[in-house]
C-alpha cells in the first residue's frame, strides 16, 4: 500500500481508538455510579434510569462517528473487500441490537413498578448491557485492525 494511503487508514484508526476510549469512559461512570449506589443498598431504578440517558446519548454519538470512520475507511479502499462489507454489516447490526437493548432497560427501570425480581436483579441486567457493549467494541476495534493489517 503506498503511504498515501496508509496515512489516512492510521488517522482513522487513531480516531476509532480515541472515540473507543470516550466510551469506555463514559461506560465506566456508570459502572463506578452503581457501585457506590449499591452500597447505599436503597433502589434506585428510576435514578437509574436517568443515569443511562446520557449513555444512551453518549452510545448513538458513538456509533454515529463509528459510522462515519467506516465510511472512511470504505473511501480508502482501492477496491471492494468482503471483508470489510462484513465488519460494515456486523457493525450496523451491532449498534441496531445494543442501541434496542439500553433503550429496552432504560424502559424497564423507569416503570412505576420496574419489572425485576431485586434491585440486584435489575444493576445485573445494566452490567450485562455494559459487559456486552465492551465485547462489541473489542470485537470491532479487533477487526478494524485486521483489516488494516491486511491493506498494509
């Protein structure tokens, strides 16, 4: 690949792996509220809800920008990859199901009467959505990186 190239593919990943660690960020306030939260031992569903609407804010900006950092990469490429349409597609997918998932919780939690058998229940359902999450991007800056090492 000629360093012409090879210049914008390194910008982009440089940008996915910054815009990667805001979310981490912003996934681990949420963790360390819960955790103080928690050891108040009083529910807090509501608040906890409220507590997700700026995630949820957070996780469209961030895969709003995740597409757009596809579509350059897409841009880059001197010819069609098919393995690039499936971490396109995989990714869309993704952001689809995790975007439904939070907002499914957010839901839940903001119900009069939240439907879960415990408080505890309810703070495991929001650790899997943020156990989840960090698996999607890891799996996703992992394929990014391979990719690019197969254009380089």
């Amino acid at each position: 690949m000629s360093s012409n190239i090879s210049e914008p593919l390194s910008k982009i990943f440089d940008d996915w792996l910054s815009e990667d660690r805001r979310m981490h960020e912003s996934l681990r306030e949420v963790r360390d509220w819960m955790t103080e939260v928690e050891q108040l031992g009083i529910p807090h569903f509501g608040e906890t809800a409220n507590r997700l609407l700026p995630l949820r804010e957070r996780l469209q900006k961030h895969f709003q920008q995740e597409d757009e950092m596809i579509t350059r990469l897409a841009e880059s490429l001197a010819e069609p990859s098919v393995d690039f349409d499936h971490l396109r597609s995989q990714s869309l997918n993704d952001h689809h199901l995790l975007g439904a998932h939070l907002d499914d919780l957010v839901d839940r939690l903001s119900e009069m009467d939240p439907p879960f058998s415990s408080w505890q229940a309810a703070m495991k359902q929001v650790q899997v959505f943020i156990k989840r999450m960090e698996q999607h991007e890891l799996t996703e800056t992992r394929a990014i990186e391979a990719l690019l090492q197969k254009l380089r």
